[in-house]
C-alpha cells in the first residue's frame, strides 16, 4: 500500500496551499484531485491577504503575473451612487493589489508549483472512502484508470471543497445561517471598453429584492459576470438562458453601454443552495479547510481567503503535531477559523439587511473609517486592533444609524 504523512483531498486553493506548506517542511504529502486539470472553478476575485497565505506557502513564485489581471479595489454601486475602495487605503499592513483570475490557470499554476515544492499530486483521482482513527488513516480512491487504490497517511486535510468528502462521510454537514441563494454567470467579451478601470470589480445592486450583479475583468479583454439572488428572481428573468443574460445586460443602467456589442464567451452556469457550514472542523486523524468547512456567500470575495488562511493554520497545526508536539485543535484551529468566518458573516448579514448598503452609499463617509472597513475587505479579518474586526457584530449598524441622522440634518 503506498504510505505518505499526510493526504490531502483536493487541488485547489486549500489543497495546494496546505500541501505546499508542509512538503516545504520535510513532510512526505500526496494530493487526490477528482478532476483533470485545468478545470473550471467559479470564485476570481482574490483578496490582497491570498498573497500572504500563497506567500508562506511558497507558491507566490508560481504565479505568473503576466497571466492576471491586477485588481487595487472594489467599487460598489446604486443607481447613481458609487463607492470605491482602494486596496492602498487601508489601516492593516497589506498587499495594496491581488488578481483577478481565471480559476482553471490560477490553480493549474498553484499546483505546479506544489509539485516544484515537493508535493506529489495525482490527478483524476477521486476519493471514496475513509477509515479514520488516531494514528493510522486509510484512503480508498479510484484512480485515473479507474482502479481502486488505497493510501496510509498518519494524517488527512480534507480540501475537497464542494465535494465535502469527509463532511458527507463522517455526517458532519450541518445547514448554513445564510438565506438560500442561487448564482447564474458567464464571461462575456469585454473587448473595446478602454474606459473601464479593469483593475477594480464592481458590485451593482440589482433591486430592492438584494439581488447584486458582480463584474470583475479578467485578462484577455473578458470579463465574468454573475447575478445572485434568490431563486425566484433568477427564475423571472430567466438568466440561465444565454441570450436573456446578453440581453439583461444591455438593459441594466449604468452599465449598458459596456455590453452593448458583448457575446457570451462560455454557457450561463447556474450554482444554488452554496452556502455549507459543519458540525466540527477537525477530529481523530483529520481536519477540514476551505469551503469543505463552511463557505458563506461571494458579495465580499471572501471564499479563497478563507480557503487560504484556513489550510495555512490547519497546516501549521499539523507540522507541530507531526513532530511530536500536542496540538489543541478547537483552540488553536477552529476557534480562529470561526471567528475569521464570523467577521465576513456579520459584513455579509450587514449587506443583505441593508446597514452596510447605507454606510458604502451615505454622502460622507470618514475616511480613517473607510480604510478600516478597507482592511476587511482585503481579508484582514484577524486584526483585532481594527474596531471593525473587533466589534464586527455591532459596528456596522450602529454606524449606518449615525450615518443616517447626520444626512436627515
Ligand atoms: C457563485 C460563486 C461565486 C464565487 N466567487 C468568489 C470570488 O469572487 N472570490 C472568492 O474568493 N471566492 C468566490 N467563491 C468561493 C470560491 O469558489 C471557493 O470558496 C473556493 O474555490 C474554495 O477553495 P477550496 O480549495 O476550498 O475548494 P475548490 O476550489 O472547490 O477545490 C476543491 C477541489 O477538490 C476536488 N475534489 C472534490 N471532491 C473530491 C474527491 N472526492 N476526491 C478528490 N478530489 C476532490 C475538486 O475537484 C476541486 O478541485 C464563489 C463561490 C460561488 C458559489
């Protein structure tokens, strides 16, 4: 039976990121990914803390710049009404730019950079079962010629995103406190339109319904466009057929001039019900990172960077355990993973409920404030000198209240 130190499930950002970190420390690490890469993921928009987490995991040199479109912000916008945010105002120390990436290349470049780094990655390879216990984890997977096969690692991180490998076979999903959304998207041709600034997304809320459309620019003259609401919305206008989204587009005011001429350069996909969470983020032999622990929604781009930052954290957990040390994982792990994830929970509820809507759209807006709120939108959810890390549960309500006396006067 082939033997590793630690298996992991999963190739994309998680995945790669941990199994870098700790190929990089000596330690023996075999991926399984389902797909054959490059395969299409949705989630383009990076947050300037990815950069850290690729960084230290040493796959920050992987990434060929040349092949992404630089992102320096984000702008929110209502009608008439805009809201920028540059990544170079901010309160936290920070990365002042990311990428705006196709999945498919961003991953294929993570990968092969973790295999520079000594991680052993087998493609087409899905996972099937496991027996787990405290020393000793078997793998049963099907292998790229479609026979049964099966690993013993001492540990496995299971990346496996929307396949929740472990979270389905060891019941561990649990519903998710978010409102069931669904999200229709393609990428359109974004040819022509020099005046566009390529290097920020945009955000335009749809309707009164919290229905919002996203628009991030890609490389290669594209750009993605989605839609997400709720289920019965996306059924009214029918955006899941391809001429209805072209034609949706042409419509919306604000930005029907950029689209007048586009076409739809892949089929409209359709994502429903992505909002997951779990009971527990580790147990005997095994922790949970990246959406296979708990994704929330895409308004704050917040999917990678939690990815990132949790494989990152489970993996130095891991290190410390593999050589001996003792490792509490609800403290030292799911604690801070948790806490990060409730940070973007309460910006999230915030938006959909209308606070955050108010403070991004009011006509004056502090600017010590605004590079505060900055920081979390570049993912800098665990600087707790940040009130708006620290107080996340309240501050956003109680600011959009003072935002509104102060514009009734
Ligand atoms: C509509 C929508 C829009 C989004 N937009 C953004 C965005 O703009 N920015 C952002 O940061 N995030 C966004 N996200 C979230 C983002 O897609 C995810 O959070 C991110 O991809 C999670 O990374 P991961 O490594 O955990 O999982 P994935 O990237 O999903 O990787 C998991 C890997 O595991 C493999 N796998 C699955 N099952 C098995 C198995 N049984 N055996 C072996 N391998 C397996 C899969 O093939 C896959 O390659 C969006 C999500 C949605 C739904």
């Amino acid at each position: 039976m082939l033997k590793f130190d630690v298996v992991v499930f999963g190739a994309g950002p998680a995945g790669t990121v941990a199994s870098s970190y700790l190929a990089r420390k000596g330690f023996n690490v075999l991926v399984l990914e389902r797909a054959s890469f490059p395969r299409f993921v949705i989630g383009e928009s990076l947050l300037p803390s990815c950069m850290d987490d690729f960084n230290e995991a040493g796959l920050l040199e992987g990434i060929d710049q040349s092949k992404y479109q630089i992102k320096y912000g984000a702008t929110f916008v209502s009608g008439e009404k805009k809201c920028s945010f540059s990544f170079d105002e901010q309160y936290s120390e920070s990365w002042s730019y990311t990428y705006q990436v196709e999945r498919a290349k961003l991953d294929m470049d993570l990968a092969q950079q973790a295999i520079k780094n000594g991680v052993e990655i087998r493609f087409q390879s899905e996972v099937k079962s496991v027996d787990a216990k405290e020393s000793q984890q078997i793998t049963h997977f099907e292998n790229a010629k479609g026979e049964q096969e099966s690993v013993e690692s001492r540990y496995i991180i299971d990346a496996s995103g929307y396949g929740r490998v472990l979270p389905r076979l060891f019941d561990l999903e649990k519903p998710s406190s978010m409102a069931a959304r669904t999200a229709v998207f393609s990428h359109f041709n974004d040819a022509g339109n020099s005046q566009v600034d390529r290097n920020k997304i945009e955000v335009h809320v749809v309707d009164e319904s919290n229905a919002w459309l996203w628009l991030i620019p890609l490389a290669n003259d594209c750009v993605s466009v989605g839609m997400v609401s709720s289920l019965e919305k996306a059924n009214e206008f029918q955006l899941n057929e391809s001429d209805n989204f072209v034609g949706f587009l042409k419509n919306f005011k604000g930005i029907e001039k950029r689209f007048k001429k586009t076409e739809a350069l892949r089929a409209v996909d359709q994502l429903s019900g992505f909002s997951v969470a779990v009971k527990k983020k580790y147990g005997e032999g095994y922790v949970l990172c990246g959406n296979s622990t708990e994704f929330l929604d895409p308004i704050f781009s917040s999917g990678v960077a939690l990815a990132t930052k949790s494989a990152l954290l489970a993996a130095k957990a891991l290190e410390r355990k593999l050589t001996g040390e003792q490792v509490d994982w609800s403290l030292e792990y799911e604690m801070p993973i948790s806490e990060s994830i409730d940070v973007f929970r309460s910006y999230i509820k915030a938006w959909y409920e209308g606070d955050l809507q108010k403070v991004f759209f009011a006509e004056k807006i502090d600017p010590t404030i605004k590079n505060q709120i900055c920081s979390v939108l570049a993912g800098h959810v665990r600087d707790t000198t940040n009130p708006f890390v620290k107080k996340h549960k309240t501050i956003i309500k109680t600011l959009a209240k003072v935002l509104e006396i102060q514009n009734r006067k």
